[in-house]
C-alpha cells in the first residue's frame, strides 16, 4: 500500500444561516463543549427547548446564526448577539462558535469566523469580541487572531470547571470602519 497516495476530496462545507431543523444538531455540537470542554463556562448542557430560545433571541435581535455543513450533516455553527444590551453598546457584538468533534481541524471554524464576520459587518456592527474560556484553548486563540482579532486582555481564573479555575481571554476585531467614523 502507498501511504503517499493522494487522499479523495472531501466534499465542499456550506456556510448558511441556520434553520429550525438545524436545532437538534446545534444543540449536540453545544452540549458536547459543555459536558467536555472549557470553552464555555456552562456547567449543565442546554435544553434543546433552551437553544430554541436562545436562537430566536440572536434572530430577534436581527444578529446573523450560520451553520457549516457537509451532505446535510451539520458540522459546526456561529453567531454574534449584542456584547452589553445598553443603547451606547449597539455597535458591539460578542461572537460564539463551536465546532461538531469529528470536524476539528478541516478549517470549518475559519469557514464559520470568515462568514460571520462578513455578516456582522454588513448589519453595521463596528467592534466584534471573542470572549474565550479558559487560556489553554489555543485553537479558539489562534482561529481568531488569523481572523484578524487582537488581544485586549486576560481576566484571570474567574471561571471554575472541572475541578479547577480558568480564565477568560478577551480579544476584538474591528469591523469594516471601526472606531475611524460616526455610526449612522
């Protein structure tokens, strides 16, 4: 057998918005970051009846939610909602992106990160904030810095999961014209 021989393409992913019938999916990527992974502070998975609500929200807000999928199975979803609910903050978004396990490392969350950040600043958003659990999640760090993000801090072991502390990373990105003119 050739080890060197070249492997068969893997189908395109599609980026989209979400729909309804994506809900079940959405909720397994979540759940699985909860139950294994310190990228979300949530101790207990959510509901799907609780990620319902929580997606209409993001859509009631008129806030983008994308999926990434290939042949119909769902691989990974993101979206932005307001960072503070305060009037002087309605130009400030904070991003969330999970991925599904088995699609890690093909390049969905780049396809994902690209596609919202386009989405939010076609709504007009000027300032988007990745607020990342835990420090040692390098591979949320290193998606939003190629994204274009920069750190702007560390707030240190304020989250408690797994038997240990953990911090939060803050990083922002500036949309489109940023802080360099007036919002409409």
């Amino acid at each position: 057998m050739n080890d060197t021989a070249p492997r068969p393409a893997l189908p395109a992913v599609q980026v989209r918005n979400s729909r309804d019938d994506d809900l079940p999916g959405i909720q397994a990527i979540y759940a699985h970051h909860v139950l294994h992974g310190t990228g979300t502070f949530e101790i207990d998975p959510p509901s799907l009846e609780d990620m319902t609500r929580r997606r209409a929200d993001v859509l009631g807000n008129r806030f983008p939610w994308l999926v990434a999928e290939r042949d119909g199975v769902l691989l990974g979803y993101a979206y932005a909602n307001h960072f503070r609910t305060r009037p002087a903050y309605r130009f400030t978004v904070e991003d969330s992106i999970y991925i599904a396990p088995q699609a890690v490392g093909q390049g969905v969350g780049r396809l994902l990160m690209t596609a919202l950040l386009g989405a939010c600043e076609a709504r007009g958003c000027r300032q988007v904030l990745a607020v990342i659990g835990d420090s040692g999640n390098t591979a949320s760090i290193a998606l939003h810095a190629a994204a274009g993000f920069r750190m702007t801090g560390t707030l240190v072991a304020v989250g408690w999961k797994f038997g240990r502390w953990l911090d939060v990373v803050m990083m922002q990105y500036e949309c489109g014209e940023g802080a360099r003119s007036t919002p409409p």
